[in-house]
C-alpha cells in the first residue's frame, strides 16, 4: 500500500466522519478496503492527530467528531 492509498483512505475516513455517514465499524472498514482491526487503527490515529474527539455514537450509527459543549460533558 502506497502513500497516497493511505492518505486518501484517511481523507475518505475524515469525511464521512464529518458528514456522520460511516456506518457501522465493519461498514466502514469494508468501505475504506481495510479489516477492522486497521480501521481501528486508522480512528486511532486520526483521534491522536486532530483536535477533536472522535466518539462511535451508536444511536445514529456512525463515528463522529464531537462538539465543544459534548466535550465539556463528557469529561464530567
């Protein structure tokens, strides 16, 4: 796997993130052409490079950046 196969899959995982369309961990990892496992990797880092939290929000079924007055909870 080249670079620009990783940095596009990470830009893809960016996206459907933002846009709350990732589906399920294993959706997702079939739609990026990733096992789990490396999809979660992938979250892992994207997580450790971004500011933001990434949370899996089960109740709309995707993974997705939380906002600034989630974050403040989540930590209470």
């Amino acid at each position: 796997m080249g670079l620009q196969e990783i940095l596009s899959r990470f830009n893809r995982l960016k996206q459907l993130i933002q846009d709350q369309q990732t589906g399920s961990p294993d959706d997702l990892a079939e739609e990026l052409g990733l096992s789990k496992r490396q999809l979660l990797n992938y979250v892992n880092a994207l997580k450790n490079e971004s500011e933001d939290q990434i949370i899996y929000d089960r109740t709309i079924k995707s993974y997705r950046f939380l906002n600034g007055d989630e974050e403040k909870t989540a930590h209470l």
